[in-house]
C-alpha cells in the first residue's frame, strides 16, 4: 500500500503506533540551558519523521530556543518557529544555524542546503502576518501555566541561585506563561492555537506536549482541559505518554499525604479536519 503520511517502513511506523515511550533527554548544551523548559530535539524528531514527508513543512508557534526547527533540518523538513522572548529566538537563530552548518557542509549537491528553517520573534497570536506558507505538521509544547512562577519547586530554586538561568520565560504581559487565573490562561491558550488552523493544510496533523499541573494541594487537568477545548476546533485523534524514568524521587507528602512524582507527558495528537464557521 502506498504511504501517503510518511516515509517510513511498516516496522517503524508500528514501533511508533505504541501509546507511551520512555524518552530520556540527552544533557542539554551551555547555549540553551537558559531556557527553563526545553523539549529534545531527539524526540520532536521522531514526530515529525512519523507524520510529515521529507520536504514537508512544520511549524512551533512556541519554538523557545529552536528544538522543533534543528529537529526538522535533521529529517529534511521546512520549518517555521515563533518565539515571544527576543533572547531565546535570538539564541534559537544562532542554534539553526550552527545545525545547518554541521549537516550540510558535506552536501555537495546543495539539497538538504535549500531547507528553509526560519525563526521569528514575534507573537503567536499574529502568526498569520509572518509571511508562513501552508504547514504541514505542527509540533509545539506550551507554558505549563505558570508554575515557573512556584517558589517552592527544587529545579526553580537552583535556577534563582544562578545568574545565567532564566526562572519563567519573560516578563512579556503577552506571555501566558504570566497568566496567574487558570480559566483566562487555558482559554488564551486555546485561542492561539485556534488562531493558527488558516495556515494548517487539510488533515494536516497538530501534536501538543502538555502535562496536569499540581498547584496549592489540587491538580488542575492542564492536558485534558486542552484536549477537550481545542477539540471543538481540530479534531482530537489520540494521545501518546512521554515517560521520564531518569529523574530523581522526591519525598513529597510522606508520612501525611498523598503527593506524586510526575515524571509524564501528554503528547495529545490533534488532526485539522473540522470546519469552523465564522
């Protein structure tokens, strides 16, 4: 039969099929560990070699210091990222550039060489007046809320006792990272994605990258509440479980209370099929 998704072989194509995997990230590089809460190239590779073709165009509204972008040079697809913080898209630039120059300077041919992989400063909202042409996948995670905000969290410690690490994103009144009202952040949330189905081909497939947030002893369904919102603008196909087993145990509540360890994504699968009316 023929593949009209992607290119891979029936036997990667099933492996992928599977609705959780272990993903361990590599140590992340001096340039990027400014960022708080970059996602491995490894694995948005993955996702873009399963549900785009080669030359195939991908797009992350969030791209913070360009995962997606080097991802998609490494599998020969166009890329577009859209990053808020003009530190982090001017880091991401420098990033896909230094990817392009590794792969292609043996490319004699020049044709890995014509990727596009563009990075824009700019906000998500205005995606539309950015010059993108039609995209085929879009890969993106969001601010978990605001929990960078948390004081108490360990990992947000150790970055307030560094001057070289950002603790939240930016200070930007755009970013919904900022949003404290949990109600006014899923639903602008969800308008920006919303936002975005005018530049997404038909049927062309979306993954999100989100998890539930823990805030004040309660669980807020961060990954669901998304789920079934944008799922009256895409059509929600499926999900996939990112798990982490690499991290340390904490001992949250013990003795008193019951406090997991979260060491899970969700990689919510999305399609663009419904018809919006205006």
């Amino acid at each position: 039969m023929p593949n009209k998704l992607n290119d891979l072989d029936p036997k990667t194509w099933l492996k992928f099929q599977k609705s959780w995997f272990i993903h361990n990230p590599p140590p992340r590089k001096k340039g990027v560990l400014r960022h708080p809460a970059k996602f491995p190239e490894t694995m948005a590779q993955e996702f873009i070699e399963f549900f785009t073709k080669s030359g195939e165009t991908v797009l992350d509204p969030m791209a913070g210091t360009g995962s997606t972008l080097v991802a998609a040079l490494r599998c020969g697809r166009n890329s577009y990222g859209i990053e808020l913080n003009p530190q982090y898209a001017e880091i991401a630039a420098q990033v896909v550039q230094d990817e392009k120059e590794n792969l292609f300077s043996s490319d004699a041919a020049g044709v890995q060489g014509g990727l596009v992989a563009k990075m824009i400063q700019g906000d998500a909202n205005l995606a539309s007046q950015y010059g993108i042409p039609c995209v085929d996948y879009l890969f993106t995670s969001p601010p978990y809320w605001d929990m960078l905000h948390a004081k108490g969290a360990q990992n947000q410690k150790k970055r307030r006792d560094s001057s070289e690490l950002d603790v939240v994103y930016s200070d930007d009144p755009n970013d919904v990272g900022n949003l404290h009202d949990y109600e006014q952040f899923l639903a602008k949330l969800v308008e920006i994605y919303a936002g975005l189905k005018p530049l997404l081909r038909h049927k062309a497939y979306l993954t999100i990258i989100v998890k539930n947030v823990k805030k004040g002893g309660k669980i807020y369904p961060l990954a669901w509440d998304i789920a079934r919102e944008l799922g009256k603008v895409y059509t929600l196909k499926d999900e996939k479980i990112w798990m982490q087993d690499n991290q340390p145990l904490a001992p949250y509540g013990l003795g008193s209370a019951w406090v997991s360890n979260t060491f899970h994504h969700y990689c919510l699968q999305f399609r663009n099929e419904i018809q919006v009316s205006t």
